[in-house]
C-alpha cells in the first residue's frame, strides 16, 4: 500500500518508518524537520522511501500528498503538556485543525490509523482504565487529542490508538520522556528525583508502539471505527516503582 505519515521523521515515525517499508509498503513521510533531525538518514537509500519537507497545516501541501495515499498516519503534533501550554496556538493548529484538513481532503475509501494518548482520560478513575471509561482530559493536549479523535473516528474508516507512555530508543530519541529521563539520570547522575511518586503510569515500548501500527493495517477491516489502548498489561506503575525497576535492572 501507499501510505503517507506525517511528522513520519519523529520519536514514533521514524521506527514505525522501517518497518513499513519491511513490509514492502511504499512510505510518504511529510515533516517539517523542527528538531533539524537526521532520523531518517538511515532509511534514505530505500526507494520505497519519499521524504517531504513541509507543513500538515498546509492544505496546498497535503492535498497531493493525501491523494496518492490508500492508508494516512498522522504522527504530526505538539507532544505532551509542557510542549502545548508553551505554544497553545501551535498545538491546536497541529494536533487538531490539521485532523480536520486531513478529515476533509480524505475520501471515505481512504484508511486513517491515528495516535491519540491515554492522557485522555485524566485523573480519578478507580482501577486501570478500558476503552469504555470515561475521557476527561484536563491539559490541553489531552483536550486537542480527544477532539481530534472524534473526528477521525466520526469518518468511520479509521483506528484510533491511545497510547501510554512511550520509551526506549529511537532514531529521533527523546530524553524527556518519563522513563527515558530516569535512566539517563540513573546512568549519569546515579540518582532520580522524583516528584509525586505515587503518581502512576501506564508504560509501551517506542517498538510496541510501531507493531501495534502494522497489525492495525493487517487487520483493519476487523478493528475499524474503533478506538484501542496500547500499553503493557504489567506495566501499570508509580513513580517509585517505575524507579524500583530502573534500579533491578
């Protein structure tokens, strides 16, 4: 299949990236290259591979872009809530009013897998969450993220996949993530502080992440118009625990 992703140079895109093009799909990725990120070097010799530096916001950008493609991944977003509260207009503009350019210049036809976040659901929910909880999201990038998820999903022909935590290594890596920042203030400074340690988490490897993307286009028919959680069933932990862990290891 021809698929395009956007923001495909990032944390996610550029793992998920190659094992797309393992599976002989042919990848558009669209990326404004913010973090002047070499990500995708490692990848540029496939010729499978188109690389697009540009706008999701843009419509003259993305039209021809969505046109040729059968499946859209948009990865393009402003991440996490310090990120959005920095620049509140940046993160609408990407994480929810390109959703709706891209649900408007889709066809029906055309197959949409989405990233949204479990921060969707807030706070105060007893026991682990399910797809059926209720969304509550109480930082703007939890807001931005459920919104633009009801879009997709509105359109019927789409997943959406509400991740956890993301870790591990990447080729664009992000030491800012909760659990890469501890082990690499393990590592080097060979102690955390933590803040709210009994704060929990739910927690799915950078590499998971991508998996769950290619079964999503392996078994679309049977998954589509639904959202799904994307995390590790043993993995709901504190702070302090998440810690503990670090530490055995």
């Amino acid at each position: 299949m021809n698929i395009l992703i956007t923001g495909g140079a990032g944390y996610i895109g550029s793992v998920l990236c190659e094992y797309l093009l393992d599976a002989s799909h042919d990848v558009t990725v669209l990326d404004n290259f913010m973090y002047g990120q070499s990500s995708l070097l490692n990848l540029c010799h496939r010729k499978q591979l188109i690389i697009v530096r540009g706008d999701c916001r843009c419509k003259q950008t993305m039209r021809p872009l969505v046109s040729k493609a059968d499946i859209v991944i948009p990865f393009a977003a402003i991440v996490g809530m310090p990120a959005c509260e920095a620049d509140k207009k940046a993160a609408i503009s990407t994480n929810l009013d390109a959703i709706a350019l891209l649900c408007s210049l889709a066809s029906k036809s055309q197959m949409i897998l989405m990233p949204t976040t479990n921060s969707g659901y807030g706070i105060g929910i007893d026991g682990p969450c399910t797809e059926e909880s209720p969304l509550n999201p109480i930082s703007l990038y939890g807001l931005t993220k459920v919104e633009a998820e009801k879009m997709v999903l509105g359109r019927e022909n789409s997943i959406t996949f509400r991740l956890a935590t993301a870790f591990g290594v990447s080729p664009r890596m992000r030491t800012d993530l909760l659990v890469n920042d501890f082990v690499y203030r393990a590592v080097t400074d060979r102690f955390v502080v933590v803040f709210e340690g009994h704060f929990r988490r739910n927690y799915i490897h950078v590499r998971d992440v991508a998996r769950a993307f290619v079964h999503g286009i392996e078994n679309f028919e049977a998954m589509r118009g639904k959202p799904y959680n994307v995390g590790l069933e043993d993995a709901n932990l504190t702070k302090v625990q998440l810690c503990e862990e670090i530490q055995r290891v």
